[in-house]
C-alpha cells in the first residue's frame, strides 16, 4: 500500500489531479477559518477556548453533526458557515422530485434534461443559502437561542456582556447572508472543480475533508477526558484504549456492509449469429445491502430537527412552541422517531430508485433470466422480495450507526464531536468517500502499469467500471502558480493571526 502512494506521484496526470485536488482543499480550509465581518473575534476565541462539553440530547449530536459537516465553519461564523450541506440538500430535492414527477422524469430523459435540473439544483441552492443564511445571521444577535452555539451566552456574560456582533443591524444581515450565499456558491464551484479536474467526488471529497479536519479536535478532548484530567487513573488508560479498539472494530464493520452485495445469477441462454455463439455464461446482478448510502439519515434529521429550529427560531418568545423544539430534539422520543424514519426513508428510497420490473424486462429482452425463476413478472417479484429483505438488513445497520454517537457519548463521558467518530453520518460518508477515491487511483496507477493498493485483491468496484475523471488534468505551470499563490496567502494569514496577538 505505501508504494502504491509513492507510485500516485509517478504518474503525471494522476499527480497532477492529487495536487489540484489538495490546492482545492486548502483554499476550502482557509475559506472555513476567516470570521464573517461585523462578527467579534475575540467573543468569539474566548468561546471556543472554553467551550464545555456538552451532552448527548439529539440536538448536541445534531449539532456537532452540521459543525463537522462545515468544518468547523459553523463554531467559527466563517465566510462558508454552511458549508456545502444547501446544494446537497437541493440535490436530493431535485433527485427525489425526478422519481416521483413526471414532468422532471420526462425532462431527464430527454436530451439537455440533465442540464436544465443541474441549474434547476443550482436556484435551489441559493434559495435555501438565503434562508438558512437569514436564520444564522440574526441568530447571532441572540446566541442563547441558537442551540448550534451552546455555551456562547456563558462566555458572553463572563465578558461582562460583550456582544459577538457588536454592530448588529440590518447592514449585518444583508452582508452576512450575501456573503454566506458567495461562500457556498464558490464552494459548490470548488467541488465542480475537483470533479472535473482532480481525482474523486468533488462535493463528497470537500465534505470528507469538513469531517477530518474536526479529528485533531476530537482526540484532543477523548486524550484530555481520559489521560490528562484530575480525575484519570489507570483503569481509564485501559477504558480508553478499548475505546480505541471498539472504534476500529466499528470502522471495519462500516466498510464490510458498505461493500457487502448478494449477488443474483443471471444465465444467459446460447444463440447462434452467424458463425459465432453468443451466450451460454453465467454473470451475476449485484445487490448492495445499504443500497440507500446514507440518504435515510439526511432525510430523517432534516424532517426531525430543521422545522423545530426554524419555528423556535422565528418564535423566540412563544413558550410552548420551545417546549416543544426541545421534546422533538432530545431524549429517547428523539431516537426512536429518527429510527422509524430511517426504516422508512431506507423503503422509500428503494421504492423509487430500484426497479425490479425494469430490470426484469431488459433481462428477457437480452436473454438472461434466474436459474429456477421464470422470466418476466416472477423475476421482477424474486428481485422485490430480495431487496426488501435487503433494505431490512440495511435499515438496522444504518440505525445502529445512527444511535451509536449517542451511546459512547452518554456511557463514556465525551463530548459529542468526538463520539461522531464512533459511528453515525460522518463515519458512513468518510468510509464511502475514501472507498471511491481508492478505485480511482487504482484505476489509474493500473493502466499505468503500477501496481494498486491491493496486491492479492481487489477494490470491488474496480473490475466492474473504470472511473475516469470528466476533463482534462491541470497543466504543470499553472498548478506551480496556483500552490505559489495558497503560499502567499497562508503566509498573510500567518503574520495577521501573529500580529494580532
């Protein structure tokens, strides 16, 4: 595996993309460290270097969930607070609306169609990077209200009432929410970008990146809870070197049932054209046990806890409707509604991207059908009933990741940020991203005749699609150019953070 990363920077194009792709994740960094103007940066450095630990309701866990998403954009009112989280949200929207109308259907196959949603996702995007954006910017006038900033309010009153926005008005917001809305726009570029010119998923790579960037974070505060406070002894050396162990137990079971197909024969019937005889093989259909990914989650936080914060937001005075913000973010009605709904989303998002009668009907048309299973209705109903056993089986997984968080939270005493790496969203996306960047740069490094990552295996996925990057690599002297640049900036990044000091 280490000469396979020494073998990624002999190839010219595939070092070319890896050194755009890392160009990228720095001007995204840097974009998540620089504070909103108007905003207090001394408020706000206080609070983050006394930030308590906080607990594990839903909404702490929410919480650190959208921060780490953000990279930290969030707990620092950065430029891309909200990260990349708006388009991801409008393109799920969008994914969903072309299952289910037949308008979007229609337009999606028709030639252009995907173009026209792509811009459609794009309006979408700065629609909800406005709202979101409004919710945030007046938040900041009253920090106590947000439950993204736990703890703010305390630091406020220690600072003798020192407010974090000290010139709150209008002008604020207006300029916030444009500049939050450019931040997420040139992010959802960035993304494009890296698509296009690098190596991997753009959005999935600068979200990966959002979450490992809070690593460093997070084993600062499990080492300090467990080895350096007043409280440790030796028994919570040998508790945190479990813990160690169990997360790695849980990473290695995230990436068994993220590969884990059951594959289907399929036995192609021999037929003669011409001289030559087609046919007569066996292939298999494979179908992923987590066929959703991750989506059932997204769904079932967004339908949980974004209206209850937008209401108490918009209702800061009105008691009841509080109350009950609270109730739907917290305690054991929080993990088992978000548990019915990931069951549910888990169905629904079957139901409308897997179809078992289309698939049925291009086996027949190819001759192909299921030993033992007559072609036409009855394979469409053997592959239903075989994918819902499936989606079952996914359900519990996806469940069980969900509610892990909370678990190691509450049971060993962490802050919630840390425990995020214990299971949950983050870990199911971090797995699928490096997963998919590892096919492609063993892609590459095989048709440059290196050698993969994998001696004796494979990265399933490798041998069924070769996945080529859209457009062509970046030329040498501009990429030079480029780094040159990101140096002059971190360094004046680096002598103001000094200066100000």
């Amino acid at each position: 595996m280490i000469s396979a990363f020494a073998n990624s920077f002999k190839v010219p194009e595939l070092r070319s993309r890896i050194l755009f792709t890392l160009a990228m994740i720095v001007i995204v960094r840097i974009g998540a460290s620089i504070t909103l103007p108007g905003v207090d940066p001394f408020v706000l450095n206080a609070w983050i270097e006394n930030k308590a630990g906080d607990n594990a309701s839903g909404a702490a866990q929410v919480a650190a969930l959208l921060n780490i998403f953000s990279g930290g954009g969030l707990q620092n009112c950065a430029i891309f607070a909200l990260g990349i989280m708006p388009y991801i949200s409008a393109s799920i929207m969008l994914q969903l609306l072309t299952a289910v109308w037949p308008p979007l259907s229609k337009m999606a196959r028709e030639e252009g169609g995907r173009q026209k949603i792509t811009q459609y996702t794009r309006f979408a995007t700065i629609a909800l990077c406005v709202f979101q954006a409004t919710l945030l910017a007046q938040s900041l006038a009253d920090p106590g209200q947000n439950y993204l900033m736990a703890g703010l309010q305390d630091t406020i009153d220690k600072l003798g009432g020192r407010p974090l926005v000290p010139g709150y008005g209008i002008g604020f917001v207006i300029t916030s929410v444009i500049t939050i809305t450019a931040g997420t726009m040139l992010m959802m570029w960035l993304g494009e970008q890296i698509t296009e010119r690098g190596i991997g998923n753009g959005v999935s790579i600068l979200i990966c990146v959002n979450i490992v960037s809070d690593l460093p974070g997070a084993l600062i505060q499990v080492w300090q809870t467990f080895v350096s406070s007043d409280k440790a002894d030796p028994k919570s050396a040998f508790t945190l070197v479990l813990l160690m162990g169990f997360m790695i137990l849980v990473i290695a079971g995230v990436i068994a049932l993220t590969q884990a197909t059951r594959r289907i024969a399929i036995t192609y019937a021999k037929r003669v054209v011409g001289r030559k005889v087609y046919g007569g093989q066996t292939q298999y259909l494979p179908l992923k046990i987590n066929y959703s990914g991750v989506m059932p989650i997204i769904f079932a936080q967004a339908i949980l806890l974004f209206p209850s914060t937008i209401l108490a937001s918009l209702f800061k005075d009105v008691n009841w409707i509080q109350k009950m913000a609270i109730f739907m973010s917290s305690g054991w009605v929080y993990y088992v509604a978000s548990s019915l709904l990931i069951f549910f989303f888990s169905y629904f998002w079957v139901a409308t991207m897997f179809q078992p009668t289309q698939i049925s009907e291009d086996l027949k048309k190819s001759g192909g059908y299921v030993p033992g299973i007559r072609p036409g209705k009855p394979t469409a109903d053997f592959l239903d009933f075989t994918m819902s056993r499936l989606t079952f089986a996914g359900a519990i997984f996806l469940t069980f990741l969900y509610v892990m968080p909370g678990i190691v939270s509450s049971g060993m005493k962490i802050s919630s940020s840390a425990a995020q790496f214990f299971g949950g969203t983050s870990l199911l996306i971090l797995v699928g991203v490096v997963l998919d960047v590892m096919r492609q740069v063993e892609t590459h490094l095989l048709q440059s005749h290196y050698d993969g990552f994998l001696k004796k295996g494979r990265i399933r996925g490798r041998a069924d699609r070769l996945q080529q990057s859209g457009g062509k690599a970046m030329d040498a002297t501009t990429l030079v150019w480029l780094w040159v640049g990101l140096a002059v900036i971190v360094l004046i990044g680096v002598v103001y953070r000094l200066a100000i000091k």
